[in-house]
C-alpha cells in the first residue's frame, strides 16, 4: 500500500501545539461540508443518468459511480460523518445557518439510502442510535426518544417504498443470505464472498494463536479456500473481510487484543468539548472496520487519520478565550 506523502503530513500535521480559533474551525467544517455537498450532487447526477441500468445492477450487488475512484465503501462512511458534522454545526450557528445545515443532512440521508452502501448506511443508523440514547440521558423526555425511535425505523420503510436502488439492494441480499446461510458458494457473490472470508479468517487465528505472519495471511487464506471452497474463483477469494481478524491472523491474539485496545482508546480519553459527536465518530469508524479492511487503503488510512486527528484538534479547546476568539 502507497500513501502519497502530502497526505500523510496533512494528518500528522495536526499533532502540533497550535490551535485554531472557533471560528476558523467552523470555516474548515463548512468547506468540508460544501466539497461534500457538490461531491453527492455530481454522484446522483451518474445515476439519473442511467437509472435502468444501475437499477439493475443493484439485483447483483453493484452501486452506482462515487467519488473516490469509485470506493463507495470509503465514501458513504464519508457522507454519514457529513450527516453528524451537521448536527455539531447546529449549536454554533445563527437561525438561517440552522436552516441550511438541517436540508444538508437530510440530503446527506436521502444520499445514503438511494446509494445503499452497507457501511454508509449502518454508521447512519449508528449515529441515530447514540442521539437517541444521549438524549434520553440529557432529558429524560420519552416523547423525544419515542420520535429517534420512530425515525430509526420508519426511515428504512420510507426508503423501502421510494427508493428502486434501496429496494433492489435488500433484494439481492436476501438472495445472497440464502446461499449464506447454506454455506454455498455463489460465483460474484458480494455478502457471500466477505462471510467466506471472514470464515477463513476465523479458521485462522483459531489454528494459529500466534499468527502466520502478514505476508503469509493471503497464502493461508488461499489455502483455506482450496481445502474448504474447492470450486471457488480467483477473484472471490479475498482477504479476511475484517480489520479485527486480519490483525489476528497476522499476529495472532495478540494482535487481535492490541487492535481492539487501539480502537477502544478513543472511548477513553474523551476530548474537552462534544463527547458526544466524537463517541459517534469513533463508533462509526470501528464498525466500518468490522467488517471491511479500511486501514489497508489509501483513501481509508487518509480519511480515518485525517478526520479523527481533526476532530480531536478541534474538540480539545481548552479555554474560553481560545473558543470565543
């Protein structure tokens, strides 16, 4: 893996003593948002234009063109942080701002169901989640709770009923779970193919508590393949579809345990200000990593390291003169 030494500084960039006043952050957000804004449009502008197609393709587990180079796992985890950066927003801006950032998240929402990425989609619905939980504990109000409740479920129905590429989507899982649930395999199986990796991996750090090695990991994955899923393409056998169990079968439990500890240190030392938003953050980025291997891209390592060493930069103002500068 190759990461381009510009963005590799501009993460490390934010391990300096400096600091930015409030308002250059909320100017950093807001372009952050805008760049994110035009990024949604141009992708819904490539599905409107061959609508037919892509829904169709969505019956076989494909999805439409994204930014990104077309890494839509990596860009819809983008548009749920978007969809949270919005909220955080909320309290910090004037009445018409308000206005503005509330439409953008909605667009943000109705983005992520018509694209129908797994992880975009679960990181949405994770955040909705913890907002219903925070503000149970903040105002003990149930009606309130009782609305994120019924957002958290009515959302999908809504999308279920207007949304061709939602429905195709859950379609072609139910379709694929069925071969899932019988250990078949199915050739170009999207579901089916990460569950036979994430079965490898397993099988692997089970053999192995020690690990084989991380140059060894696709050799041992191939192996498993070969002895389990004889008949298997090439270009189905991929990596253990996991950051957890691919630091487990690289260095064994140990590896496993120390990237669980890395994971959870976020939920530990809470920054300053917005524990909330960066508990949310961080709960979305450790599930985009269950079940997908983020950290082993270029674009995942980037966005993960800028966005979290953003976050923590922004969110560890210390004192009232730094925040209302």
């Amino acid at each position: 893996m190759r990461i381009k030494l510009p963005l590799l500084f501009l993460s490390i960039a934010f391990a300096g003593s400096w600091q930015l006043t409030k308002k250059q952050w909320q100017i950093i957000a807001t372009v952050f948002l805008l760049i994110l804004f035009i990024s949604t449009c141009w992708s819904l502008v490539q599905y409107l234009q061959t609508m037919a197609s892509v829904h169709q393709g969505y019956l076989k587990a494909k999805v439409f063109q994204t930014p990104l180079q077309n890494d839509h796992v990596r860009y819809s985890w983008l548009v749920s942080v978007g969809v949270l950066l919005c909220l955080l927003l909320l309290n910090e801006t004037s009445k018409k701002v308000k206005i503005l950032l509330v439409i953008t998240a909605i667009w943000f929402a109705v983005y992520l169901h018509i694209l129908s990425a797994r992880t975009g989609l679960g990181s949405f619905y994770i955040c909705l989640f913890i907002s219903a939980i925070w503000l149970l504990k903040k105002y003990a109000n149930k009606k309130l709770v009782a609305m994120s409740i019924a957002v958290i479920f009515g959302l999908p129905l809504l999308a279920w009923l207007l949304l061709p590429t939602f429905q195709n989507r859950i379609k072609y899982f139910v379709y694929d779970y069925s071969f899932i649930k019988s250990n078949t395999y199915l050739p170009g199986s999207n579901d089916g193919n990460r569950a036979l990796s994430l079965k490898a991996g397993w099988s692997i750090l089970k053999e192995n508590a020690g690990g084989v090695g991380r140059g060894d990991v696709y050799a041992e994955t191939n192996k498993w393949y070969t002895e389990n899923i004889p008949n298997i393409q090439e270009h189905d056998r991929l990596y253990p579809a996991s950051e957890w169990l691919l630091y487990g079968a690289s260095a064994g439990w140990l590896g496993f345990l120390l990237f669980t500890a890395v994971m959870l240190l976020p939920f530990i030392f809470l920054p300053v200000t917005n524990q909330f938003f960066w508990v949310a953050l961080n709960a979305t980025a450790a599930f985009s990593f269950l079940f997908d291997i983020g950290l082993e891209v270029q674009y995942g390592v980037f966005l993960y390291s800028f966005i979290v060493l953003w976050w923590w930069k922004w969110f560890a103002l210390k004192n009232e003169r730094v925040v209302h500068e």
